[in-house]
C-alpha cells in the first residue's frame, strides 16, 4: 500500500471518528432539549401585570361599601374583596384572560359581569347598580278581641314579687278594653287565686288581734267568723267592681299605668283613677264601677257583724272611705314602686291594633 493510500486510509478513520464525535454531541445536545422541562407560562404561575377595578353602588347611585366581591379567573383561580366607604373594589397581579365578577350585599340584590383581561393595564368593570331585594313578608291581622285576650293572658302573669298577683294592671300603653267574658274571667282568676284566701286570713287575724266586732270571740270559731266576713267582702268587691259593675257601665275595671311624665303628673294620674275609669271604648267616665264595687264590699263585711254591735251608717261609711283611700295609695304604689317589682310584666311597644 501506497503511502497515499495509507494517508488517505488514516483520514478516512478521523473523519469516521469526528462524524462519531459530532453525532454523539448533537445527540446529547437533543436529548437535553428534550428532557429539559419548559418554563412555567405566566398564567401557570398566577402572577401578572393586569388589574380589574370597579365600584358598586345601588340603582339610586348611593356607593355600597361592605360589598363582597367574587373574582373568578383562569385555572380555577378564585380571589375576594370588600368594597370601600366608596363602594370600590380592586384586584392586582393578574394574567391575561377571561374572567367572572360577582358581588353580594345585604338588602340588595347579587350582581354578575364578565372582563376579558389583557397581559397588562388596568381594566375597568362595568358599574354595578344594584336593585334592592323585594321581601315578601305575610302580617297576620288580630282582632281587638283577639288582641285583648292576648293582653289579658299576659296580665295573669303579672305577680309582686312573683307572688301577689297583679293581674288588674295594664302596662301596655296600647291596651284595648275586655270584653264581658274576659272580665268575667279575670275576676274569676283572681277570686280563685291561693294569695285572695290569704289576704282574707290576714284580714281575719287583724281583726282577731284588735277584737272587732267585740262580740265574736278569741278562738277559732271566731276567727272563722271574721275570715267569712273578709271573704265576703273579697267576694262581693271583686266581683262587682271587676265584673258586674264593668259589665253594665261597660267599664275597665283596670288601672291603666302612665310610665312617664313629671312625678307631680303621675301622681295626679294615679289619683284621677280613684274617682274616674276608662269606657271599654277608651274615654274616661266617672268611676262607678270602682266606687259602688268598693260601696258593695264595704256593705257585705258589715252586713256579717252582729247587729248589736255595729252602726251601720258610720261603719259602712268609715269603711268605704278607706276603701277609697286604699285605693289610692295603691294606684301610687302601682305608678312608682310595683312595676319595678312584678315578674312577667310585658313592656309593650308602641303599637296600633
């Protein structure tokens, strides 16, 4: 072999060699741009240079500040907002593409739109006017006998103390007259109630302690006779003065509580309730009820003395004078001192029926 041929021959292997060598490279050099993973896009990575802007006022133009707003965007990607004093609202740092903003405030109605959303630049969405929510609301009418009733359950609640009933007491400013059954039947509650029998053995054991009328004894038999004169005298004041009476003057036989004014006004409101009632239908009148009530009591209590021992003009009369002034000094006590002590007493506001 030539020493040309061997040349050539050796050149022919580098060149075999350097054609391996630069395959080998370039092939390295794919395979690395094949695996190499690409870099994340802007939206995969949810940072931009966009923003989305907007208010959100009512259908009169008033801004609605503690608005929440909703924005939905790209890849599921969700943000929130409150509105300003201003009803504004923004969203920074988004990418480009479609998205939903949605807003809820109390009293008004939701709201929608849709942006598209350029690479950059601020956007402003379209203002939200929003209508206010229509509510269908269902009012129960109550008729004045419906409502007395109520009005009277609720005053059979009424106790001192949780004690002594107060039930002939009206607190509400917007109590409506009772009818003759619910009079009926608030007298019949309190005849019927454990504190009338006590109050009528009190009554008895002053009398017992004080000997009056002198003529029934110190014992048990007694005290018996004097209890049967208290109670006859419950009987006959409550049952007139909260019932007969009301009934054919149709009367309230209720005291009706002022609650404001000077002290010098609630005083004489208090008073003027000793000699004056309200009409069932709301217009003061002369008390009868109260007054022949407090006359009838006064008159059964006595009509159980003996007769020997008892002047009936005077008695009767010193009686139904301090029936009166009971009277008084308890509409007093009712104006200033009792609502501060009765459970259950409803603070009614002001309503009309």
């Amino acid at each position: 072999m030539s020493f040309g041929q061997r040349m050539l021959k050796s050149w022919l292997r580098c060149g075999v060699v350097l054609l391996l060598l630069a395959g080998w490279a370039s092939g390295g050099r794919l395979r690395a741009q094949i695996e190499m993973p690409d870099a994340p896009s802007p939206a995969a990575q949810g940072q931009g240079r966009a923003m989305v802007s907007g208010v959100v006022k009512d259908v009169g133009g008033t801004p609605v500040g503690g608005a929440h707003v909703v924005l939905d965007g790209p890849a599921g990607m969700t943000r929130t907002a409150v509105t300003d004093e201003d009803g504004e609202y923004e969203f920074e740092g988004l990418v480009a593409g479609r998205y939903s903003v949605s807003v809820k405030a109390e009293g008004l109605a939701d709201g929608r739109v849709v942006v598209m959303v350029p690479s950059s630049g601020d956007v402003k969405a379209p203002e939200f006017s929003l209508k206010l929510v229509t509510v269908n609301a269902e009012v129960e009418a109550v008729s004045p006998k419906e409502l007395a009733e109520m009005q009277v359950k609720q005053e059979e609640k009424q106790r001192i103390l949780g004690v002594i009933p107060n039930f002939y007491v009206a607190y509400d400013p917007n109590t409506v007259g009772m009818t003759q059954g619910q009079k009926l039947q608030l007298a019949g509650r309190t005849l019927i109630d454990p504190v009338t029998f006590a109050a009528a053995a009190v009554g008895a054991g002053l009398n017992q302690a004080t000997q009056t009328p002198s003529q029934w004894g110190q014992d048990w038999a007694g005290f018996g006779q004097r209890y049967g004169a208290q109670m006859a005298g419950t009987l006959a004041g409550v049952g007139l003065s909260g019932y007969v009476f009301p009934a054919i003057f149709h009367q309230d036989p209720r005291y009706f509580y002022k609650a404001d004014g000077t002290v010098k006004e609630r005083t004489e409101w208090a008073l003027k309730q000793v000699l004056e009632q309200r009409s069932d239908k709301g217009k003061w009148q002369p008390g009868w009820s109260n007054m022949l009530g407090d006359l009838a009591a006064s008159t059964a209590t006595v009509a159980l003395y003996p007769h020997d021992d008892v002047h009936w003009g005077s008695t009767t009369a010193a009686n139904f004078g301090l029936n009166l002034a009971g009277t008084a000094f308890g509409n007093i006590m009712e104006e200033f001192v009792v609502p501060k002590l009765v459970l259950h007493r409803k603070k009614a506001k002001q309503t009309t029926p």
